[in-house]
C-alpha cells in the first residue's frame, strides 16, 4: 500500500509537472501541458482509482504551495478530478451470474461529455466567481477573435490622410485616389454592428466549444492511456470492442435538459451551454463508431473509412456535425446490438 501512495505521489507531481509549464507559454509547454492527465489516468488504470485520486491531491497540493493557491484549484478541477474519475468508471464492474460485468463504454462516453462540461464549468467559476465578469472576459475574447477575422474599414477621412500627403492636392480641389476605397460614416457603422452581434453570439457559444473540444481529449486520453496500461498487461478489464460503443437513450434526455439549462441565468446557462458541447463531441464519436460498426465485413470498408477521415481532416471538423448527427440516430434508433451494453450495467 505504501508503495502505492508512492506511485500516486509521483504520478502526480509529473502531471502537476506538465500542467504548470503552460505558465510559460511556449509551444512546448503547451504540448506538455496537452499531455498532463495522462500520468493519473495511467495510474488510475494501471493500479487503481485510489492511486488516482492520491495522485490528484499530490498534484494539486504541489501547484498550490509551489505556484499559486489558485493554480492547485484548478489542476485539480480541470485536469485531476476528471482523470481520475474516468479512471474509476472505466474500472466499475460488478459480479453476475454470468461473471464480472464491466462498466459499458457506451455509459462512459456520456460520462466523458458531461465530465467535459462540468469541469470547464469549475475553472469558469475558479477563474471568475461573478458571472458578469465571466460574461465581460468572453466578449472580450470574442471582440478579438472576430476583429482578427474581420479587421475595421478605415473611414474616408483616415483613407485620406494615410493614401495622400496633406499639402499635396489636385488644384481642383480633390485629393489622388482619396475617394476611391472611401467608406461612409453610416456604412461603417453597419460593419460596426455587424462585428458586435457576431461577437456577441460568439460569446455565448464559447463554454460549448470548449467542453466540444475537451471531450474530445479526454476520451482521446483514456483510450490512449488504456492502450499503454493494456501494453504493459496491468489493464484489469479486456478490452472492448469500440466499434459497438453507443450510448443509451438516457442520453438524449440529458441533452434536451442542457438545451432547457441554456435558457438559465447566469453559471446555470453556461453549464447547460457547455453540456451541449460535450454531448455533442459524445454523438459525433459515437457516429463514428457506428459507421465502423456498420463498416465491418462489407467490401471497400479501408476505402470508406480512408475517405471519411481524409473529409474530417480536410474540412478541419466540420464534418462533425454530419457524424454528431448520425450519433443522434444512432441512439434514438437503437438498433444496434452492442456486445458492451447489458441490461444492468454497474452504477453509476
């Protein structure tokens, strides 16, 4: 057992490691910093979830006395507590009649989404405690973002005074070429406008994207800390057939209560938001395993299967939506018979 703790400790203190790099703001750092959850996950998987949650609080405890109270906090809401959690469903099974039943990876992928969704909800709280000021920070990010991609026209008069010298003008009266890209006081303003309500819609989609994308790390994440936990022969659970993944229809209630919490004030329609966003990174996957699923035995499947990765990198993910889709039916349809899904699976 101590020699456990010890495991815990030091995968932690690695994890902390990778996390507090980022402090530097290199692409390197930034790279590890990707990779932080994968030292509690390995633990977590490769001994078990308490090793995982002493990793966690090893991890935690160091950035907070090291660096900042603050940046403990949020290890451990955004990196730690995730990781470790994941690492305990993966490993719930329960004895039956007809042998050990492990937890099924379809109720795993709809943890990972609203495991996404609440751990961005606890840096968002971490970070600023009052929405108001949560909300100004989002505007904020947004405004630049949107006038990165859609820089201001320079008005008529600045067009004048940056294209012709000021002492140099025709003896008619008119400045070369000052009229030419010359834009009008109201025309401007309606680009104005128009860059404040992209910006403000933005704003609010934001906690959306971002739980999308960290669902999309961390199922990344424990599937690849399975396979080197698999790799050294210490994963305790066979491993799964991925391909038959699909998530039960409970999952569809949940998403149409985070799209009823969206219309909630404050934090509560940022979380509904955010669920949003992983449960949607969760149906695209799921779509993704179905068309493995429905892939197998048929002629051409490397072929298909070729062309529908080259789509999702070509159109950079846009494709998602198209699979996020399918996903939906997928489960609303049910007809899939997957070998990892029982009647009564281990709670939760």
């Amino acid at each position: 057992m101590v020699q456990h703790i010890g495991i815990g400790i030091g995968a932690g203190l690695v994890s902390a490691l990778l996390f507090g790099v980022l402090l530097k703001a290199t692409p390197l750092a930034i790279l590890l910093y990707l990779v932080a959850p994968l030292p509690i996950l390995i633990v977590g998987l490769g001994w078990n979830h308490k090793v995982a949650l002493t990793a966690a609080a090893a991890g935690s405890l160091a950035l907070a006395v090291v660096i900042a109270p603050f940046m403990g906090l949020a290890f451990g809401a955004y990196i730690a507590l995730p990781a470790w959690w994941l690492a305990y469903l993966t490993l719930l099974g329960r004895e039956t009649p007809r042998g050990l039943e492990w937890y099924p990876t379809g109720r795993l992928l709809g943890w990972i989404a609203a495991t996404a969704a609440l751990a961005f909800i606890a840096i968002a709280v971490l970070s600023s405690p009052n929405h108001a000021a949560f909300d100004r920070q989002l505007r904020s990010l947004a405004q630049t973002l949107v006038q990165a991609r859609m820089p201001a026209t320079r008005t008529a008069e600045q067009s004048r005074r940056a294209d012709a010298p000021a002492a140099e003008t025709d003896r008619s009266g008119q400045d070369a070429g000052a009229d030419t890209d010359a834009q009008t006081p109201a025309e401007t303003d309606d680009a104005d406008v128009t860059r404040t309500e992209m910006a403000d819609a933005l704003a609010r989609v934001v906690p959306a994207f971002a739980a999308n994308g960290l669902a999309l790390l961390l199922a990344f994440y424990l599937w690849a800390s399975a396979r080197i936990v698999k790799i050294s022969g210490r994963l305790p659970r066979p491993w799964p057939d991925i391909p038959s993944t699909a998530m039960p229809r409970v999952t569809l209630a949940a998403l149409g209560a985070a799209l009823l919490l969206c219309l909630g004030p404050g934090y509560v329609g940022v979380l509904g938001v955010a669920l949003v966003g992983g449960f949607s990174a969760a149906f695209a996957l799921q779509g993704l395993a179905a068309f493995h699923d429905r892939s197998r035995g048929r002629p051409g499947r490397t072929l298909m299967l070729f062309g529908l990765y080259l789509i999702l990198f070509v159109t950079q993910g846009i494709a998602l939506v198209a699979l996020t889709l399918f996903g939906l039916a997928d489960t609303a349809l049910d007809r899939r018979r997957s070998q990892d899904r029982p009647r009564n699976s281990p709670a939760p």
